[in-house]
C-alpha cells in the first residue's frame, strides 16, 4: 500500500493499491486535495481525499486492471443516496464506479474502504451520489417502482414508445425542514403546504411519448385543517413584501397578484416541470393531478421532462410566484448553510486556526476547538449558503498578517466547502508594524473573507491563487481580531542600567499574585475592583486570560502599576482602592504583608 506524508512527522494512508509488483514499483501516489473543485457536482458530497495515481515511468505498460481501496467517512443519508468511486482523467471528463465492497480491513487500519478495479490511471475520489434507478422500457409498457422508495411508481403503457427506451431516474426527498426555512425567508411562499421529491429524469433514446406515462408519488397531506382564514390573514403580509423579495429572482414578478381567499376551497396540487436549460421551469396547468390514497397522487406526462415536482397549496398562487418557488427550492437543494470560524489558541494567541464549517456541525465544532486550547473572540461569522466545492479565499488587512510556515507572510489563502469534510488551515501570525496601533493596548487587523463560486473557478489542474483584487460582489464577511503588545526589552550600555539594591520588586509581584488570588476566590470581576485605568485595558487582560480569573486580576494589577510615576507609593494606593471597593479586610493585610515582608 502507498501512503502519503500530510505533515511534517504524521503519516495519512492514501490508498491502498492490489497490482502485480513489477507494476507497484512505477506507480505514484498522492493526495490532491486543492482540485476537490473540479471533482463535484451539485447533490454531490465528497467523503474522501482526492487521490492522484500516475505512473513514473510513461514507457512502462500496466497491465490492467487494478485494484485499489481509498478510505472514507460518510453519513450515509437513508435509502436516496450511495457510494460511488468518480474517476476523473486530465481533461475533467469523468466517470462512475460501484465499488465491489466498502468494507475492508487493511492491517491495523479499521477505516471503511472503497474498493474498486480500475482499467485506467487517473484522479479518484469517494462521492455520496443520490442512487441512480436504471431501467429499460419494452414495447409491451412496464409498470416500475422505485427500490428507493417503492411508493414511486412510474407506468408505461403499451406502444409508449416505439423501440425499447432506456430511463435513469434519481430522486432527490425533500425536507420539511428545508421547506419550512422557505417560506420563513420568503412570505409570499407561505401557502406552500408540502412537496414532492424532487424527480431527477434521464431519458438517453429521447424517443417521442406515443401514449402518456402515469407517475404515482407521495406528496405529503395538509397536517393543518383549519385552513379556511390562513388566506385573509397572509394575504396582506405577502403583497406587502412579494414585490421586494420577487424582485430578486425575475424582474417581470412585480406585475403578478395573489390569488384571494375566495379560491381558498382546498388544498391544490399543482405539476412544476424543468424541460431543458433554455426553457427551464414551467408551471403545468393543463396536467391533472389526483388524489389517490394516504398522501399519494397521480398524474399522465406526454413529454419528457429532466426534472419535475409537485407542490400542494392552501391557496392558489399565480404561476410566477410558483416559478420562483421552483428556482429557490432548486438552489436550497443545492447549498448548504456554513459559518466561518477563527479562533486564536488560548496560551499563544499568535497561533489561529480557520475553519469554514457546515452550521448543523457548529456547536460540535466550538465544542472541539475548545478542547484543543482554541478560543475566541471574534465569535463565528453569520451563516451563510454554500454549494458543494465552493471556494472561501482570504486574506489579512490592517496591522496583522498571517503565514502557514512562518516565513510567507502576506499570502492570500483558501478553504474549499465540503458538506462532509473539515476544511481547517493552522496559521501564524505577527504584527506588521511595531509601532503600529500606538494609541491601543494591542494591535489591531482584519481578515476579510470571498466567496467563489464554481463557476468562477478555472477548470485547471493547476489551481493557483488569484493575484489580483476580488470583486466587491463577492465579499462573503469581515472578521477583527487583535494581538498583545509585548514589552519592550531595552538594551542600555551598562552604565545607564538599573540596580536594583534589594528584591523588592520581586516580592511586590509575588504579593499582587496572592491579592489576586484571593479576589478571585471570591469571583470579584475586574470592574469592581475601582482601578484607574481604561475599559480598553480591561479588555486587554480579558483577551490575554479568558479562562482565569486570577490571571486577569493580576495582569490588571500590573498595567495599573506601569502607569503610576516611579515615586508613587504602590502599596498605599491600592490599599486606598481596595478599602473603596469594598474589601478592608484585604487592605489591612495588604499592608501587614508589605510591611512585614510576609508573601507566604
């Protein structure tokens, strides 16, 4: 088997490879994980590394075919998806495989492989795909139901087509979360009771129907009853915010108008069918569709159409707001809600880590980012959709710069949007100027973050990174993050150094470290502890010490005593602050300990 280094001192199997070993010795094997753009499509979710194999020798012939065993992780997603192996050749034309088994045991490794064999070298990758359902029309018709979910029926009759017709079916469930999240961004969408799934359809002969095809699914009953005022009630609101939000999907929506409550008799069942790219979707009104039984309907096509869905009313809307249903219902499908989280590690705020992370994983995600000693502020971005392979590049503005290595600084990085996969870039970063930010206790930048699309990314191999400015368009967010200031060390000739004549100094530091830990005992918050000094310090201290009180209190002590003249009597003046927060008692023995030098 090849393995491939991901770090400097970590090693990650690639793949494991069964071939004859004249053949292993001129085989290369490595991951590829930066193309992961090029290798999905939308209801694709990548679940492994991108693993490149090639041959180091073009002379040499393999003899094929090969097998090979990638590992994965997947939450496999009930009975509408499955695994497949993509195979991708250096034109990104691509092909499928089924692999032969997912369960295989290589040494210590207990990992799920995909195994499978292959008849060419090339750039594989494990996908979670929605099941295909391939099957053959006769002449003599077919009645078919789905395995996927066998409530889906579709009926050929006799002579529908003339020669046997070929069909590749995918069905694509919908969920009511997805459609509740809808209605909740759009209100004109409000009447939209349930839907179908979304019916992916092949159709390779493109042979002409000779008789319609019956197609019986489920479309899932109105759970509420008592919708005879709903009409009235959300009839205002919608034509209040329809135009604004139709706006942003087709400029033509605003001359559309809302069905009144009148029509509001039951509920309605109506076709939405995508013909081609140029057509696209178009409301079937001429299409009846029946109530047949315990949510089931259906419903005679005379046309092929790629994609198609029923969506049941509770009022009728006018076929332009049903088109904007289709084209948001179709991207949401799509695209998946994301946050983008940087955090700084909690003992070494020079180090960061960046995660672009799906927003249902969220809490487990800080959670983990936690343990690891990871910690914020800036807290994680708004979330935000992305579609499977969309890019997040970024980059650093202000007085802070970053770098992987911690030589290259400056650079423009990337994260690529996997719905199944961490997407995490490790970084270090440093101030850019020194005396930067002079009238703030720490130095101050920004990390300013773009969203690309697929359709923005070059269908290159090589992915390198864009040099020039992003579009404004494409500002995804902004996140502000700060370092510490540190001391500066001054070396002086040694006639102009201080000598100290005593240890007093060090004393007085281990005295403040015990008044802190006392205050802190008693969970006495920095405010209340009276000190001069400004709000943006106590930010300060909070940033440097999140997780200890003690710590914080003690910092405090310390940025106060920097801003008092070198002839201030210390223990006099924080006695006085501590008798005027309240706490004599530690006054007192403040100053029984300094006097007495007792730091014990």
């Amino acid at each position: 088997f090849l393995v491939e280094e991901s770090n400097k001192n970590q090693y990650e199997v690639a793949c494991f490879i069964e071939a004859p070993a004249a053949a292993l010795e001129y085989l290369k094997c490595k991951i590829v994980n930066d193309i992961s753009s090029l290798v999905v499509e939308d209801s694709e979710e990548l679940v492994s590394n991108i693993i490149s194999i090639e041959c180091s020798d073009y002379e040499k012939t393999i003899h094929f075919p090969i097998s090979i065993a990638i590992p994965f992780t997947s939450c496999f997603r009930g009975n509408y998806r499955e695994i497949m192996v993509k195979v991708t050749d250096v034109n990104i034309q691509s092909n499928y495989l089924a692999p032969v088994s997912l369960e295989r045991h290589q040494g210590s490794h207990k990992k799920t492989f995909a195994e499978v064999k292959i008849y060419q070298l090339g750039v594989f990758s494990v996908l979670s795909c929605l099941k295909k359902e391939a099957f053959t029309v006769p002449e003599a018709g077919l009645s078919q139901k789905l395995s996927v979910d066998p409530r889906i029926n579709f009926c050929y009759h006799p002579e529908t087509f003339s020669s046997p017709a070929p069909m590749q079916l995918k069905i694509q469930p919908i969920e009511p979360s997805l459609l509740s999240t809808l209605k909740a961004r759009h209100d004109m969408f409000h009447s939209v009771i349930s839907t179908s799934a979304l019916v992916y359809v092949q159709h390779p002969s493109a042979q002409p129907f000779n008789n319609p095809v019956t197609i019986t699914l489920p479309c899932p009953p109105n759970p509420d009853k008592k919708r005879q005022g709903d009409g009235t009630e959300h009839t205002r609101a919608i034509s209040a915010t329809v135009r604004r939000v139709a706006a942003a999907y087709h400029p033509r929506a605003l001359s559309a108008s809302v069905r009144k409550n009148g029509e509001n008799l039951r509920d309605t069942l109506k076709l939405l069918g995508h013909r081609n790219k140029v057509e696209g979707w178009k409301v079937f009104d001429d299409v009846i569709i029946q109530y047949v039984r315990n949510g089931l309907v259906s419903f005679q096509l005379n046309e092929h159409l790629e994609r198609f869905v029923v969506i049941r009313l509770s009022f009728l809307l006018d076929s332009t707001y049903l088109l904007l249903f289709a084209q948001a219902l179709e991207e949401a499908l799509c695209s998946t809600m994301a946050n983008v989280i940087l955090y700084q590690k909690r003992e070494n705020p020079y180090q960061i880590v960046v995660l672009l992370s799906a927003s249902k994983d969220l809490t487990c995600e800080l959670q983990n980012l936690h343990e690891e000693g990871y910690c914020g502020p800036p807290e994680p971005t708004q979330q935000f959709p992305l579609r499977e392979g969309e890019q997040v590049h970024f980059r650093f503005r202000g007085n802070i710069c970053a770098s992987e290595n911690g030589k290259d600084f400056g650079k423009v990085y990337r994260l690529i949007f996997h719905s199944q996969r961490k997407s995490r870039l490790e970084l270090q970063i440093k101030e850019v100027d020194e005396f930067g930010n002079h009238s703030s206790p720490h130095y101050k930048g920004t990390a300013v973050f773009y969203k690309l699309t697929r359709e923005m990314i070059t269908k290159e191999w090589e992915q390198p990174m864009p040099s020039g400015e992003y579009q404004q368009h494409s500002l995804l967010c902004k996140l502000a993050l700060t370092l510490p200031k540190h001391e500066k060390v001054i070396n002086r000739p040694r006639s102009t150094k201080r000598i100290f004549s005593d240890s007093s100094e060090a004393l007085w530091d281990n005295l403040l470290y015990w008044l802190a830990e006392e205050l802190a005992e008693d969970n006495t918050s920095l405010p209340a502890l009276c000190l001069p000094v400004r709000r943006s310090v106590l930010q300060l201290v909070r940033l440097k010490c999140p997780d200890n009180l003690a710590h914080q209190i003690f910092e405090l002590f310390c940025c106060w005593q920097r801003t008092l003249p070198r002839s201030a009597d210390k223990e006099q003046l924080l006695s006085r602050y501590l008798r005027k927060s309240g706490r004599s008692d530690l006054s007192e023995e403040l100053h029984f300990r300094w006097q007495n030098k007792v730091f014990a």
